[in-house]
C-alpha cells in the first residue's frame, strides 16, 4: 500500500481523506503494525481505483520462469480479515490478465464493500460451497454452489454468509489499466 500511495505522490491525508480511513490506521497498516479488515481493504482499493488482490499482491515484473507459473497450494499466500475471519488466497500472479481468487466466508459473517472499489472492474463471483447472500444496492441474491453472477455497474455491495456453515466461492475481475 505504501508503493502505490508513494507511486502516486499522495500523503496519508491525502490517502485518508480519500479513502475515509484515518491516517492513524494508514500508518499502522505500512509499518504492518495493523492488519486491516477486509471493510478497510475495500475503502482503500475504492480510493486507489484498484483491486484489493492488486493491494494484497507483492510487487513483481518481468517474466515468468517455468518454476514461477506453478503455484502450489501450499505455498500459497492466504489472507484473513482480523475481523470476520473472511480468507482471501489469490490464485493468479498480478502477471496474468484476469485476478482470480478463492475467498472463504465463515458462517454469520458479512463484508460490505463501497461503490467506488467496483468502478473500474469487471467481475463474476463463482460459488462453490455454501450459500451466499449477495447484496447489491437494494437487490439482494441468494446464490447456491454453481450459481454465479456477473456485477453491473458500481453499487454498495455485501458478501453475506447467512447460514451456519462456511461458504466458498471465487471472485474473478477483468483488470483495467491502473490510473
């Protein structure tokens, strides 16, 4: 997060004022003092125009070697959201063309996302496991393994898990050429 705040010459006010989380917890954040919650994730993607996995991902160029295209699970880099306990394992490298990754709900819990980090994306979530409660401005989606739906133009949206069991699914997001 700082590379891409630095990259763009902003301040943490201007970060903050940006994104509406405070320069305290932006700070915490870069010195990895903080973990942020997936809520807060979603505010600072909104502001810098980009994915949350782009925000999650490790900086990397260049080509690929033969060894770098084969991801196994178990090296696999996994996020959790101090405060739901929402996984997030990004399948793709930020080399592919497509973000694709796998997300893990826990039973009663809900991520709500602002308008703004859906803006320049194109996305279809996937669900493999479980129900999910899908919000969208006032529409809201009850979607079962195997159900999917491709997201229209930019609205609050909530990934809710209702039930009592964990449900899974994918995200994927066509990306776009960052601002």
């Amino acid at each position: 997060m700082r590379a891409e705040r630095e990259r763009r010459r902003w301040t943490l006010a201007q970060l903050a004022e940006a994104s509406g989380v405070s320069q305290a917890m932006i700070s915490r954040i870069e010195r990895e003092e903080s973990s942020p919650t997936a809520v807060v994730l979603g505010k600072l993607s909104a502001a810098f125009r980009l994915s949350v996995s782009s925000l999650l991902a490790p900086l990397e160029g260049g080509a690929a070697t033969d060894e770098e295209r084969v991801r196994r699970q178990a090296d696999a880099a996994e996020w959790r959201d101090p405060g739901t306990g929402y996984r997030r394992r990004q399948i793709t490298s930020p080399r592919f063309p497509a973000e694709i990754a796998e997300i893990r709900l826990p039973a009663g819990a809900q991520v709500p996302y602002p308008a703004a980090a859906f803006a320049f994306i194109r996305q279809v979530v996937w669900v493999l496991e479980g129900q999910l409660t899908f919000h969208e401005g006032d529409r809201v989606h009850e979607l079962h393994p195997g159900d999917t739906i491709e997201l229209g133009e930019p609205a609050p949206r909530t990934f809710a898990n209702d039930t009592d069991t964990e449900c899974r699914y994918v995200v994927v997001l066509a990306r776009h050429q960052q601002p």
